[in-house]
C-alpha cells in the first residue's frame, strides 16, 4: 500500500494537469508545447515535432497510464509477481513521459531565446567545468552519436556534489537511473523518431543543428534551484 | 566490390545464411588485438582487403512496394547496412577476426555479454543480410509442409504465433529485432544468459533482441526476423509500428525461405547431435585407456614420484 501512496505523490509533482482516475489514482496528459509545431524549424521540422509531440509521447502516456491502473489492481491484489512484471513497462512508459516532457522545455524558437547560450550561473559552472560551452557541446554531440540504438545524452547536475555531469541513457531510462542525485538540465533525444523524417540517418547533422533552439534559460533556472 | 544496382539479383536467392555452429562459443576470453599485418599496410606493401561485401537484397530496391518503399530500401539498405559493413571492415583489418565467418564474429566479439566493439557492427551486418533474405515480393500468406505442422504444435495455431511474434516486435522496447528460431534444446549455451532455459523439446520459439543482439549469441537457429529499430519503418509508417508489422506478416513474409532455413536448422542440429554422442563415447573409451597410463608415467617420472 505504501507504493500506492508514493505512486499518488509523485505523480502529483509531476503532473498538476493530471485527472483523478476511480481509485484516486491519477491519470496523467499530455502537456502542451509553449510554441508551434513550425516554430523550431529549420531546426526541426514541425512534421517531426508534431508526430513526436502527438503520437510518440501521447502513446507513452496512453500505456503509462494504462500500466498504473494495471499497477494499482496487482497491489490491491497483493499479486506480488504482477507487479514486478509490470515494472519494466512502467519504467518505459513512464520515463517516456518525464523524459519528453522536460525535452519540450529544453527547446525554444529562436525569437524566442532559443540558441541564446547560457549566462549567469550555469554559464560560469559549464565554463568551470567543461572549459567552455563549445567544449560541452562537443562531448554532448559525440556521446549522442556514439549512442547505440536509442536513448538520451543529459546535461545534468549532481544536486549532492553541486557538479555537472554528461550523461547518456538508454532507451527511456531517466537520468535519475544513473546516478539519484542526478537532475536534468538538458536532454537530447537520440530516438530515430526524433529525427529520421528530417535528417534519415544523419543524427550528427540533427545534434549540431538542435542547438540552435536549445532553451538555455530554462536550464539555468533549474540548475539555480539546485545550486543556489 | 559493392553495388549500387537498383535491379539486384533477379532469381529468388537460396538462403545461403544458416548459421554456422562451427564455433562451439568458447569459454575463454577472446583477447581482440592488432597484428602485425597493419605495419605492413602502413608500409604501402599489400591490399587492404574488404572481408565482407555489402550483399543486395534478392530483390530490387522498389519490388516490396507499397508495403516497403524504395526510398526505404536506399536509407536502409544503402546507408544503414552499407555503414555497418563499412565499419566492420575497417574494425577487423589485421585483427585475430580478419578471415573468420560473420557468424564467428559474431558469437565471439558478444564475448559473454561484454561485447567488443565490433559486435555492434558484425551483429547488424548479418542481421541485415538475414532480414532482406526474410521478405520477398508476393510474400505473406500462411507457411505448409512441415513448418506449419511445428507452427501449430509449439503456438497452437498459426494465428497464435503471429500474435505471439507481433507481441514481441511490438514490446521490444526501443531498437531491436523480433525472431522466430529453432531451439535445439540448448541448455548451456556457454556465451550467453540462455532467454528460455526451460524449454526441453526441439521447438520453434518467439524471442526478442534488442539492438544488435541476435540468436546466434544463444546457439539458437533463426529463422525468420523482423526489424523493429525505428529507421526500419519511420518514412513508410511514422509511429505506427504494429500497422508496420501487420503488413510485415500479411504482405512481406517469405514463408519459402523460412522452410528453408528450418530444413538447414534440422541437418545442423541433428549432425550437432551425432558430434556430441561421438565426443561422449571417446571420451568414455579414453576414461578406461587412462586407467593403465600412470604406471608408464611413474617409470619415467624423475622428478617428484616418491
């Protein structure tokens, strides 16, 4: 029952949109993009922003859902071997949905900030850190291409040892999965899905090109929270 | 050399790629190093050999259409394929792997789990190769003869085994491939964690790999694959991996090669099987020689022999 209860409370931090489902447990939904589907082109193409906002991480969130009540019905059941089946769907579904709610975050339209690169804390730290933020994009675009098959590379900080760390996962997983002190500042998704349409089998050109209308201010705001 | 031939080879291929079983998958560390054949090279003697060829579908590029597109075939054939062939060459050249088989490579760079860098490529290559040889225009249907007879016994129905294979296509999460394969009862595959320990029988099963992992890795015989890495269906069907598969099955499957392959499986199995009886009489045969030879070794013996 005391995973029930944790389950309830995050996903109340996670999702304010959310609805309560029968049992109190919440569903969750898809948020809305801050700008167009059109907005980050050249960048990316609205084709792929619309399908990947639309179909891919609504699918995510379909299942996720759909695991969560599957979840609840196994706990109340106390059927101990249903729940840790279910697990690994919840952990791909559910890191589906934080993941690509925190990438639409990460980009922004160039009118809008998009680019710009970072000032003022996060800055100062990626200089300290990686000696300058071409040297950080560098490392984040050969461990993105270096990736097989699919996943993430993070830019993220060690909220304990107040560092900043590149990092790749796979598949789905979170940040968090490498490391619990690990929070996300940036994420870039290296799913085909997240470029094939536009640049085929090219990722190096869509890394260089995401750049471009990569939301630097909201990074900084949570590696402020983090490190204030 | 590689060929850009849109007109590939014509007449339907015999599917040349049963796995090899030669290489029993050792327990021994595979060290993966350099020889001194690359100080040769750099010295301008020799010709850098191209060990494997990037192999045309047997098929053209646009014959799997409407299912499978053209535009399909030369991002996947002509860029993805090609770079992992390319690759893998540059990755072998003068190395202990330079002249063993693809399926060698395989199985010896998986390196019990932790893989040598050129099992990503070997492991697409032929996972590739296997998959176009998989699909033939006109494909699709429902298998006969023997394969259908197996079908129906280990899934219960054919209509139960497609939705066991799609099942898995569809569950793979991220890249990856579905397979039908021929399990030979291998209970200790010696290189890899064995995914269904438990089944005793010569049977067909439905496995999933993520990657490029394939059934090699685990002494199994593949027989049919379906590619499920994003790039296999995104520019003919976006998001929608099941229509993807349902096509696969209803459309593209050729259910010949799938026989054949099954056929192959059989033989090797069978002659696998003979090979370990032989091994084990020998050995028994040896245990009772064994017995005599201490003395002879005891009269030679001037060293510790007390």
């Amino acid at each position: 029952m005391a995973l029930r209860t944790l389950l309830t409370r995050k996903t109340l931090a996670i999702s304010p949109m959310g609805m309560l489902g029968l049992r109190g447990l919440q569903t969750f939904s898809l948020p809305d993009l801050s700008y167009d589907y059109g907005a980050l082109e050249p960048a990316v193409s609205g084709d792929i922003m619309q399908l990947h906002h639309q179909k891919h991480h609504q699918t995510y969130i379909t299942n996720y859902n759909k695991a969560l009540e599957q979840l609840d019905d196994a706990v109340a059941k106390c059927d101990a071997s249903a729940v840790v089946k279910l697990h690994s769907a919840i952990k791909f579904n559910g890191g589906g949905h934080v993941n690509h709610s925190i990438f639409w975050k990460n980009l922004a339209p160039v009118r809008e900030g998009g680019g710009e690169p970072p000032k003022s804390s996060l800055g100062w730290a990626i200089d300290n850190h990686f000696g300058s933020l071409e040297v950080l994009i560098q490392k984040m675009n050969a461990e993105g291409a270096a990736l097989q098959g699919s996943g993430w590379v993070w830019l993220g900080v060690d909220k304990e040892l107040k560092r900043l760390v590149v990092e790749t996962t796979a598949n789905q997983d979170p940040l968090v999965t490498k490391g619990p002190n690990l929070v996300p500042l940036l994420g870039i998704d290296v799913w085909e899905h997240a470029y094939y349409l536009q640049y085929k089998n090219v990722r190096p050109d869509y890394l260089k090109n995401i750049w471009k209308v990569m939301n630097w201010k909201y990074a900084n705001e949570v590696y402020e929270k983090e490190c204030p | 050399m590689v060929t850009n031939a849109v007109t590939a080879i014509a007449s339907p291929l015999k599917c040349a790629l049963s796995p090899c079983h030669g290489f029993q998958g050792s327990t021994r560390r595979f060290r993966w190093r350099r020889n001194e054949r690359q100080c040769a090279r750099k010295a301008g003697h020799g010709v850098i050999t191209a060990k494997f060829d990037l192999k045309p579908p047997p098929y053209p590029l646009d014959a799997l259409e409407p299912h499978m597109s053209r535009e399909t075939f030369e991002y996947h054939w002509g860029k993805h394929h090609r770079a992992y062939v390319d690759n893998l060459n540059k990755q072998i050249a003068g190395t202990e792997l330079d002249g063993m088989t693809l399926e060698d490579i395989v199985v010896v760079t998986y390196n019990k789990g932790d893989l040598l860098p050129p099992f990503n490529n070997a492991g697409q290559v032929w996972n590739h190769d296997f998959f176009w040889e998989s699909m033939k225009p006109g494909g699709g249907g429902k298998p006969s003869g023997e394969l259908l007879d197996l079908i129906n016994r280990d899934f219960g129905s054919f209509e139960e085994f497609i939705k066991e294979f799609k099942t898995a296509a569809t569950t793979q999460f991220g890249s990856g491939w579905a397979w039908l394969v021929y399990k030979a009862n291998r209970l200790d595959v010696g290189n890899a964690v064995n995914p269904r320990p438990s089944d005793e029988d010569k049977k067909l099963v439905v496995v999933k790999s993520p990657n490029a992992m394939n059934p090699l890795v685990w002494d199994y015989f593949p027989l049919l694959t379906v590619d499920v890495w994003e790039h296999a269906y995104y520019i003919d069907y976006q998001n929608r991996r099941p229509d993807y598969l349902s096509i696969f099955m209803e459309k593209l499957v050729s259910w010949e090669a799938v026989s054949s392959r099954l056929e192959s499986a059989k033989v090797e199995a069978m002659e696998r099987e003979r090979e370990e009886e032989r091994k084990k009489e020998e050995e028994e045969e040896c245990g009772t020689a064994n017995s005599e030879a201490p003395e002879m070794y005891l009269e030679s013996d001037d060293s510790e022999a007390d």
